[in-house]
C-alpha cells in the first residue's frame, strides 16, 4: 500500500504546511521534487503480483504450454500457442463459469485448467486458430443470482 500518511494534504494541519511552503527561487522547487523522488524510491516494492492484477494465470510449472489471459470489458481471451501438426486434431475445450478446461495437451490424457479472472456466459465461447495461435473467447457474464439467508436466533 502507498504510504498515504506521507502526502501534506493528509495531515491535519494542511493548511500551515502549504502556508510553510515557501518556494523562492526554482532551485527550491527542485530540491524539493528530488526529496521527494528519494522518498519513493525507498518505498518497498508494490506492484501487484502480475497474475492477479493482469489476468494472467499460472498453469502447471512444467507445462510446455504459453499461454496468456487478458479480459476487456465483454471478453475474456486466452491465446496460447500450439503447433497444428502435434496437438491440433487432438485438442479438446471445456469452461464453466470460471474456469477453462484444455484436453489432450500435450500428450493425450493430459488437463491443463486455467481460473478465468471473471465469471463468463454458459454460451457464446470461440475458438480460432491462426499462425500458430489458437485464441480463445468467453463473453462475460454477470451473476445476477443471489439468494438471501434467513438468520434465526438460537436460543439455549
């Protein structure tokens, strides 16, 4: 998380720290930007682990498959790259409503199934093949189905 503590507007007495602020040559404004670029670089690391914020998932460690995940507002895709001579004939596609499933990949027998960062739609998933790429889409879904638990007080 950003140290939010550190940015003036955030203290209680902003006011008196603008006021404080008394740039009187382009030096000073210098000077300043600099601290605080020092400041930052000291930060520890935040950046987000790239499989959870890009969409992007992890299959087997050992898999030979390269794949990648990414979601745009109606669509989540997984592109990965397959030799058509090997593993195209045999290939077999299954999703539910998070997860797909890759068949026979790359031997026969074999399952490979990748979390999708989104629910998606029962119906409407493609699969295209092109230049050594087969993509694959799901239309996002939206899970408008809840159901309210009654709560009941338990008495002794």
């Amino acid at each position: 998380m950003l140290p939010w503590d550190w940015f003036p507007t955030n203290q209680t007495n902003s006011n008196e720290w603008f006021k404080k602020m008394n740039f009187q040559t382009p030096t000073d404004v210098e000077q300043y930007v600099q601290s605080m670029l020092e400041k930052a670089a000291t930060l520890p690391n935040i950046q987000p682990q790239q499989a959870e914020q890009a969409g992007q998932n992890d299959v087997n460690e050992q898999s030979p498959l390269q794949l990648q995940v990414f979601e745009t507002f109606d669509y989540i895709y997984i592109r990965m790259k397959i030799d058509r001579s090997e593993w195209f004939d045999q290939i077999k596609i299954f999703h539910t409503a998070n997860k797909a499933i890759i068949e026979n990949i790359p031997e026969m027998g074999d399952r490979q199934e990748i979390l999708l960062p989104q629910l998606v739609r029962k119906k409407g998933a493609t699969a295209q093949y092109k230049d050594g790429i087969m993509e694959i889409s799901f239309p996002v879904g939206v899970d408008m189905q809840f159901t309210e638990i009654d709560l009941t007080e338990k008495r002794n």
